[in-house]
C-alpha cells in the first residue's frame, strides 16, 4: 500500500474523512462563555419580539383617523394626554382628538395606531399641552407591532451553527443565560523525524527546527479545537504504533506531521499497512502535499500531514480544518470557492491541480489574486502573509493573467484597494 497508493480528488477524500466522524460530547457555558462555540440544539424564541406594540422612533402616538387632511398649510391640532418613555406603560386611552408624545422603544397606548414623528409637527421641541400635525398618517404607519419581528416557538438559532456577537444578542434577548454546546474536540499534535530539534535548541548540520508543531497548534486552537501535543515518534513502527494508541485515549483526533512520504524511515506511511488501521486515503490530486493521509485506528481518525511546512499548512487548511468542526458539531464545514482573476501569467505544468500560497487586491472594483510564487512545499517564509489559495487546474496550460482562478480563503482577507 505504501509504494500502490491510489489518488483521488480533494473531493473525494473529504468526503471519506467526513463520513467517518462524529460529533462529541455537549455542555452547558454561560453566555458569556458562549462566544465562539457551536450550538448543540435549536434554541427558539420564548416570547413574541416585540412582545408589545411601540413606538419605533421619537415623536406623538395618534389615531390616524385623526390626521385626515392634515398638512404643512393646514395643520390639526391634538390635545396631548401624557408622555411616555421607554419602559413606561401608557396610563390613558387615546381618545378621539388625543395625542400621547412617546418616544422610541416606548409602549403605545391604547387606540393608537400610527406615530407621527416630531419632525412633522409645529414646535416639535415645545413640551406643551397640545400639538399641530402638519401630515396626514395612515394606520400601522411608524408602528413595530406585537410579534412583527419573530414570533414565539420561532427558531432563532439551529444546532450547528457556530455563535456570533448577533446570536449573542438573541440570546440575551430572550433570556438564555446558559447555552447547549458541542465539546471542543481535544486534537493530539504528534511530530515524526530524527532531523528534528525544538526551537531553543542551537542549529546543528543537517537538523532543522520544528516549526509545524508550534504552527498546527495554532491552526488547531484557531478552528475551534484544544491542542494536545506529544512527544516526538520515533522511526521504530512497532514503538510509534503504541505511542499513537496511547496518544488515541485521550483525544477525539490526532493530527501528526511527516513520515507520511516513501522514504525508508516514514513511519506513518508504513502505519497504514498495519492490520488495524482502515486507510481512508494516502494520496491526493494535489500539488503540494499529494501523499497527505488519512485513517482510522481504534475507531478514531489519524490525519498525516506532510512534514514539509507549506504542504501542512495546505493540508491542514483542507482537511485537519474541516474535521476539527464536524467533530465540534458544525453543519457547514467545508470552505466556499470564491472566483477572482489571476494577477500574472502561471503556465507551470502540473499533473495535479496546484494550490498557490497568496493574497487578493481589490483593483477597479475587480477581486485579483496574486501568488507569492515561494511554491515549493518545504519554503515558509511567505507563509505569515498568505491569505488564499490559487487553485490552478492539472495539465500544461496553467492560466493566464487576468484569467478567472477559483480560490480558498483561509485567513480574513485584508486585501487592500488600488485603483
């Protein structure tokens, strides 16, 4: 299976990854714990909003047939009944020829069906005992009725959906001060290769310094998981075997990063040939990071990333990402292709579509994508800047500047505008 492996589409293997993994355990966090975290059930509104009718804006309640043939030149004049703020309750009925003066968020009064804001009315900064309407107003006109906005046992929110500042708002809104969530799946962080030192070891020939770890971490608690690393594998199979077992009690997913190649000491490549393992994928139509691997080994999922820095990333962004939120209860997992035109000229030839590290410019209200062309799998020196992948198709051709690419963003794009 090591020197066979059978390719198969990005597609394709994230539909065999996605299909072998569940959701965890859920928790109740207080709201104000809730920012950030996936809903583990529909939460519905538990009155109407506005659970009264009121005022919209600042101004007079009125009877509208009371307003008939107002205007500027012949204004008719009400008798003003009270004033109501918000969070006030009217205390007389609108009569024929009444006005009660409320303001915004205020609770209508009785009979009143319309508002006329102080703006159309003559002295409207004068607190007197009458006012003049200078507009004519029809029925429900600048009036928020009882349950306009969402009506009670309305869905405000679904299983699957990951908390915002607005679902925040909901919330508050109608009084959950707890919420049911999804665990943060627990993500072992395993590392393969003797040529690797930690970072505050000093340089020596042929080592390198483990960036991948300190970077997948990162990547791991960005998409909503908690980091867990381990100690370095060894090249042994049968220790690394019993090493990742142990690593699998006590994490819902390991992510690990080299040994996934041919090459005599690529100890997760071997792995997959060990009887216990059931082998989803070991390599894909890509470029970089074609022998990114994925299986199953006591029942829970092993993600082998490339040990090369900018091929992890990729895989990482493709794969380990949208796997880390299925496990977390998310619906929607799997990142949107956006169009924008290629900044310059790539022919490369490529028997694999290519992903293409870079950034996008906003240029005469037309989206650019320009790559960094560090392509090389192992070069991390752009790796701080990039913001997208340039999906460039399999063959010789490649795609010509200005040309339509499609692209994966996987950071918050801060493109900036020329032009």
């Amino acid at each position: 299976m090591r020197f066979s492996r059978q390719t198969i589409s990005v597609e394709e293997a994230m539909s065999k990854l996605l299909a072998k993994l569940v959701t965890g355990r859920t928790e109740q966090v207080q709201i104000g714990e809730a920012y950030g975290r996936i809903l583990a059930s529909d939460l519905r509104a538990t009155y109407d909003l506005p659970h009264f009718d009121r005022s919209p804006l600042d101004g007079f309640a009125v009877r509208a047939a009371d307003t008939v043939g107002a205007s500027v030149d012949h204004p008719i004049t009400l008798t003003v009944l009270e004033t109501v703020a918000a969070g006030q309750v009217p205390t007389r009925e609108l009569k024929k020829g009444y006005a009660t003066r409320i303001m915004t968020g205020a609770m209508m009064p009785a009979d009143a069906d319309a508002v006329i804001m102080f703006e159309q009315t003559h002295n409207p900064a004068e607190e007197a005992d009458t006012v003049r309407i200078k507009r004519e107003m029809k029925p429900g006109e600048n009036v928020s009725r009882r349950g306009e906005e969402m009506a009670k046992g309305t869905i405000i929110a679904k299983t699957g959906e990951r908390i915002n500042a607005g679902t925040l708002a909901s919330l508050a809104t109608f009084g959950f001060s707890q919420v049911e969530v999804f665990c943060k799946p627990r993500v072992g962080l395993i590392s393969t290769g003797s040529e690797l030192l930690e970072i505050d070891q000093p340089l020596a020939p042929g080592k390198i310094r483990n960036s991948n770890t300190v970077m997948l971490t990162a990547l791991i608690a960005e998409a909503g998981g908690i980091p867990v690393s381990f100690s370095r594998l060894p090249d042994d199979l049968a220790v690394a075997k019993a090493k990742i077992s142990e690593c699998l009690r006590g994490v819902d997913l390991v992510i690990s990063s080299g040994g996934v190649s041919v090459g005599d000491f690529d100890v997760i490549a071997a792995l997959v040939d060990e009887p216990e393992v059931e082998l989803l994928f070991n390599r894909i139509a890509i470029r970089p990071g074609s022998p990114t691997t994925a299986m199953l080994m006591e029942g829970k999922p092993l993600i082998a990333l490339s040990g090369n820095p900018g091929a992890c990333f990729l895989g990482f962004e493709l794969f380990a990402r949208a796997a880390i939120r299925r496990i977390s209860g998310e619906a929607h997992v799997v990142q949107q292709v956006i169009k924008a035109r290629l900044g310059v000229d790539y022919t490369k030839p490529c028997p694999y579509p290519r992903y293409l590290r870079g950034k996008l410019l906003e240029k005469d209200g037309v989206l650019h994508a320009i790559p960094d062309f560090n392509e090389k799998a192992g070069n991390l020196g752009t790796l701080k800047d990039s913001e997208c992948f340039m999906i460039i198709p399999a063959g010789g051709s490649g795609k010509k500047a200005g040309e339509l690419v499609d692209v994966l963003t996987h950071a918050t794009p801060t493109w900036r505008r020329e032009g």
